[in-house]
C-alpha cells in the first residue's frame, strides 16, 4: 500500500498525482472549486461595478451636455438674427449684463438705430430677478437675444464670437452696490475681476478683435477730496470692494490693451438713475417706501453735512456708451498678437450738478404727492462717500457727451414708470 508520502506526492518531479477518491483529496477538490467559484465571481462583481461607474460617468456628462442652456442650430440661427445689422456701417455688438438697467437701455438704443445686438446675461439673485425678465421680455419684443449664462464660461463666449463676428463689446455685467461687497466679497471678485478677465480673453483670442467698451465707476475716485473729479485725478484710495475691482479693472483692461493691441474705453458713471432702475437704489427704494407708509432712512456725513450725488439720468449715460462705441477706433490685434497701438480711454459720464440727498427726497415728495417719513443717522463706515461730482470735459471734447436731463425732469419720468409698472393708481396699488 502507498504511503501517505506517495499518495501526495509524486515520484516523477514535475507532475502532480491526484486521486479523486481519496477523502483528503475529494475535500481539496472541493476547497479549490469554492476558491475558484469565488474568484470568478469576485471577477465578475469588479467588472460589474466598473461598468456602472463607467456607465454613471457616461450619464453624468451627458446630464451636464443636456443641461446647457444654449447650443444648436436654433440658438446659432436667434444669434446671427440678432446681430445682424440694418444701417449702413452698422455696429454688431455683444451687450453683456444686457438684462440689467443701463444694459437693456443701452441695447434698446443701438437697435433703435439699426446696430445689431445679442445680450449675455445671468440672471442673479442680487436683486429680484423678475425684473431682469421683464426687461429681457422688452428686449425680445425688439427683436433683441439674450443669451442665459456667465461671463465666466469661456466656453459659451467662445461659441458666441465663433457665431457672431462681433465688432464691438459693450461690457455692462458686474455685480454692482457698495454695500454688499461687505455681505458677499466673493462675487464681486467672481465677476468684476475674474469675469472681466475671461471676456477679454475671449476678444484678445477672436479674429478680428472686437472693440471694448465697458463700465467702470465713480466710485474708482473713494477717498478723493479734489472736486470735481477728473480722470487724471489720483484713484488709489479706493473706499469700498466695490471701488477697488473697478479700479482693478481699469488695470487689468489698459494690461489688454498694452500686450494685445485691443481698443478699450473705460466709462466712470455717476449715479445712474431712470425708468427700469436698480431697486438697490436710493432713488428706488425710497420710492418704494414712501408709497408704502415706511420710513426711508437718511443718512448724513460727519459734521452733520448732506450727501450730495451727480445724479445723472439714464438717456444721458447711454448717449455717452453709444459716443464710445462709435469713437473707439479698431483693435490692432491678430488672433491674440498685437500688430499696433491701439486707443485707450477712460471718460467720465455725470450731470456735473451734485444734489443733496434730502432735494432729492422732497423732489419725490412732490412727484409721488406722499410725504416721507424720514429716519436721519450719521453715515455708517460701509464704503460709501459723502459725495460725488464729475468734470466731463474729456467726454464733451472726444464724444460729444452734453447731459440734457436735471433730476426733477428725470425722477418725474422714473416715478411715472414706477407707477405703471407696479399697477398704482393715484398712489395706491391697484389690485
């Protein structure tokens, strides 16, 4: 009889003997065929879930394909419709924040004349949106797209100058207010600065380059005592967030214009106000209290003096865009290399006529007929300035800027849109 020895082992070197009959080995048979069962399954089991987690990447993107707003042959044919001209030498114009107050005027008008206009704009929180649509449904009413979508997306601004040819960039989106850069510091960094920079990118890298106009703002001048204020004024003492991406703006574009040739007009406003206006405003916002009975509140600077505004109405601020747009000269750049100089300006657009906040309550006192309850405290350290006052020389001389609206005319107009627009009858709501 074999020994156990021979059983296991087999004399010839290099071959396995097994007898199946043996009890030890039926129950190594049966260990080794669970152990390969196993194996096989776990086999089976990875390969499953790679095939899902392939598979949920795969659903995943195309979730993220699908769910893009803009794109298609559709969208493509609204684009080129929109920008397409109708006045000899007409412009073609990308509006960006066209949904926005100066953007919606500002597009109205260049249609008006027979310039092509397509609209960017997102539509943001920052105050009510529906606002922002009822204006977008006056565009379209004019035969104006807006596209839904952020500056930020290179991708889309991409695709818009891959569409349309444009011959200018009249670039109005910002994440505005001085006060709540306190509250949200990141989203003016987000689409002041990084927003801004992303659309020039997208002019720098077209062919041709677009001309560039864009807003910037008083508040650029902060702590500034010198009145009025001149754009050869010194403009390192920003007061707010605000003030200071604005005033990294007007960095960063003359950067642009330097390397890549892009033509490029700053506009420093004052204080726009007019029908379809920003509720964050004063203006609005007293507006809006006075009708419903609740006190507005006032503030004042030290020593008890007034804050006084270059309030300057809406029609004038888009005289002097569509001046800009017609004076800013090409871009000397090539598909992002720069071939020549090219202009860059920066203008100041005011009234030239600072009022103090509480004429400006009373002057709505006596268009809204109601009289206003006033709450009169010192001015809080939150970035705003006790005044502002623009010297408009340089627009004068190079666009041809004259403001014809004083505030009393323009807060007649802005009160009897309000009016209209929020269904009051003789002061009341009408329901």
């Amino acid at each position: 009889m074999p020994s156990l020895q021979d059983e296991l082992f087999p004399s010839t070197p290099g071959k396995f003997k097994i007898d199946r009959n043996h009890p030890m080995n039926r129950h190594f048979h049966r260990c080794f065929a669970s152990t390969t069962t196993m194996f096989f399954w776990a086999l089976f089991l990875i390969a499953l879930t790679a095939s899902y987690l392939s598979f949920q990447s795969f659903v995943d993107s195309g979730s993220r394909y699908f769910s893009v707003s803009w794109g298609g042959i559709q969208w493509e044919k609204q684009l080129r419709h929109s920008a397409q001209t109708h006045r000899p030498n007409g412009l073609s114009v990308l509006v960006t924040g066209a949904a926005g107050f100066v953007g919606t005027h500002v597009s109205l008008a260049l249609k008006k004349r027979g310039d092509g206009v397509v609209g960017l704009d997102n539509f943001n929180s920052y105050y009510d949106p529906s606002l922002k649509k009822a204006r977008k449904s006056l565009l379209s009413d004019h035969g104006i797209f807006v596209v839904h979508g952020d500056l930020n997306d290179a991708r889309l601004l991409e695709k818009l100058f891959d569409v349309v040819v444009f011959s200018h960039v009249m670039h109005l989106a910002a994440q505005a207010g001085v006060r709540y850069a306190m509250e949200n510091p990141n989203s003016y960094v987000h689409s002041n600065i990084a927003g801004l920079v992303t659309l020039l990118e997208a002019c720098k890298s077209a062919n041709p380059q677009p001309a560039v106009v864009w807003a910037s703002s008083s508040s650029v001048y902060g702590l500034n005592e010198k009145v009025p204020f001149s754009e050869s004024d010194r403009t390192d003492q920003p007061a707010s967030l605000y003030a200071a991406t604005k005033k990294a703006g007007e960095e960063i574009t003359h950067t642009y214009n330097h390397i890549y040739g892009l033509s490029i007009t700053g506009l420093r406003f004052f204080t726009v106000y007019g029908p379809w206006g920003r509720p964050d405003m004063a203006y609005f916002s007293f507006t809006r209290n006075i009708l419903q009975g609740k006190p507005i509140t006032v503030f004042r600077g030290k020593n008890r003096v007034d804050l006084a505004r270059d309030f300057t109405y809406i029609d004038d601020i888009v005289k002097g865009c569509l001046g800009s747009l017609d004076t800013s000269g090409k871009s000397t750049g090539s598909g992002g290399k720069k071939t020549g100089p090219a202009a860059y300006r920066i203008f100041n657009l005011g009234n030239t006529s600072p009022v103090t906040v509480p004429t400006l309550v009373s002057i709505l006192e006596r268009h809204l007929k109601v009289k206003a309850k006033k709450n009169v405290v010192e001015m809080p350290g939150n970035g705003d300035v006790p005044f502002t006052h623009a010297n408009i020389s340089s627009a004068r001389k190079e666009l041809g800027y004259k403001p014809t609206t004083d505030l009393q005319t323009g807060l007649k107009k802005f009160v009897r849109w309000y009016l209209s627009y929020y269904g009051y009858n003789h002061g009341k709501p009408v329901n």
